[in-house]
C-alpha cells in the first residue's frame, strides 16, 4: 500500500488544482467533473514527473518517496499538473464552443 500513496497524493492534489484554476480564470472553467477528473489525471502525471525529476536530481533513493521532499514534489507536482491539464481542457472546450457550469 505504501508504493501507491505517492501516486494517491499526487491525484488528489491533482484533483484540487483541477478545480483552483477555474476560480482564478473564470474562462477556463470546463466544468465540475470535467476539472476533477483532468486535474486528477495532470495531477498523476504531473506529480510523477516532477517527484522523479527532484528525487532524481537529488541522488535519493526511489525508496525514499515519502520523505518530505518527496510529498511535497508529489503535492506541488500534483497541482501544477492538474491546474496545467484543467487550464488546457477548458481552454479547448471553450474554443469549441461549449459552456462550462
């Protein structure tokens, strides 16, 4: 169970910045679900890349995740992610011409 909790940490914070972006943006809103479940999957993409990146550079151990460098690069990974995926989603349901709620 320990191998997944970064990856849960990661689509979670995913998740919450799928849904912060379109408080800030207003044109970029997709929708509620829409915005979770891109945030959750930017978020795991995001949180996987960016903790690989920090923990590779840092020379720690893979084993070593969840140390506080590693939660906080699945957490901050996991928001820029999932705000990046929901930002991009909207933008393009918008362009094609749908409301977002």
């Amino acid at each position: 169970m320990m191998e997944y909790l970064p990856m849960i940490i990661s689509v979670v914070s995913g998740a919450a910045g799928g849904n912060l972006i379109p408080k800030l943006m207003k044109n970029l809103n997709a929708g509620g679900l829409i915005n979770t479940i891109s945030g959750a999957v930017g978020g795991w993409l995001g949180g996987t890349t960016l903790s690989g990146l920090i923990l590779g550079a840092t020379g720690a151990d893979p084993a070593s995740a969840m140390d506080l460098t590693g939660i906080l690069s699945n957490i901050g990974g996991g928001v820029a992610g999932g705000g990046i995926v929901a930002g991009i989603v909207g933008f393009v349901k918008k362009m094609i011409g749908g409301s977002g709620s």
